[in-house]
C-alpha cells in the first residue's frame, strides 16, 4: 500500500530532484523567459492508480454503508464534474448492473508493483533524493520559511 506523507506532518517535503530536474527543462524549452524563476510551493501528487485503469466505486464490503470513491488511470481530475452523479446512484441503489460490475471491489488485482500502465515498473519515493527533508528546520520556523519563499518569489 502507498500512502503519503502529509504536508501537514512534513511540511518541508517537496518533490525528487530528478522531478525539479524535468519541470526545469519544459520551462526552459517552452516559457524561456521563465527559466531562471525560483520554483516554489512544490509537492507530490498521489496518484491512487488501479491496476486495470477503472474507479473503485463500490461499498466496501467489511464496512456497510462506507462507500468508496478512488483509484483510476490517472485522469480522474477531469471525471470531477460526473463522478458525483454515478456515487449517487450507486448509494441510491441506481447504479447500472455493468458500472456495478466495472468499479467493484477488486481484491483480486494483480501484484503491487502492477499499475496497469505500459513501461518500466515504478520507482519507489523512498529512493529518489530530494524530496524529503526531514533535516530541515520545523515547527513554528517552517512557516516563517514558506512565508518567505512566497515573499520572495517574483511572478
């Protein structure tokens, strides 16, 4: 299971250098005049990908009447303003026997490494430098540190 690190808990966690590394390089080719800008306010987006690409739209089957919502291809963000009619249906008992079907529980996936996408088998976060700088300095000066990096960042 992937779980992430709240911003809450570790505020100074950013993104892996090799991430910085790519951002850079599409600001420099298509917003040159940009280029040399800080970057700031960076984090990670946990994706909850599912093996074969579809939602997990169903009652959780240990917990009645607790519905879950999650897991896709990694375009969910632009399902946004439909999935709210199909969680309806689904807790209204209207959801068609083929979406029922479609976005079961699923417990039969495949191994965990397995992410339904095409391509090398994903890194682990735990080995990419720089995200997490659980070094740097907490509490009340972390604020005081993202308060000036957003002072200090030029739009």
């Amino acid at each position: 299971m992937s779980v992430p690190r709240s911003h809450a808990l570790n505020p100074t966690d950013t993104i892996p250098e090799e991430g910085e590394k790519a951002i850079r390089k599409v600001i420099k080719t298509c917003f040159p005049q940009f280029a040399d800008r800080p970057l700031f306010d960076k984090a990670i987006c946990w994706c909850t990908d599912s093996y074969d690409g579809n939602w997990l739209l169903t009652e959780d089957p240990r917990y009645k009447g607790l519905v879950l919502a999650t897991g896709d291809c990694g375009h969910t963000f632009k399902m946004l303003p439909i999935v709210g009619k199909y969680v309806a249906d689904l807790i209204e008992g209207k959801l068609s026997e083929e979406d029922k079907n479609r976005w079961r529980w699923r417990p039969e996936g495949r191994s965990s490494g397995d992410t339904g996408r095409e391509g090398p088998k994903p890194d682990d976060l735990a080995d990419k430098p720089g995200w997490c700088h659980d070094d740097e300095i907490q509490g009340d000066a972390t604020v005081a540190t993202l308060s000036s990096r957003m002072n200090g960042a030029k739009l």
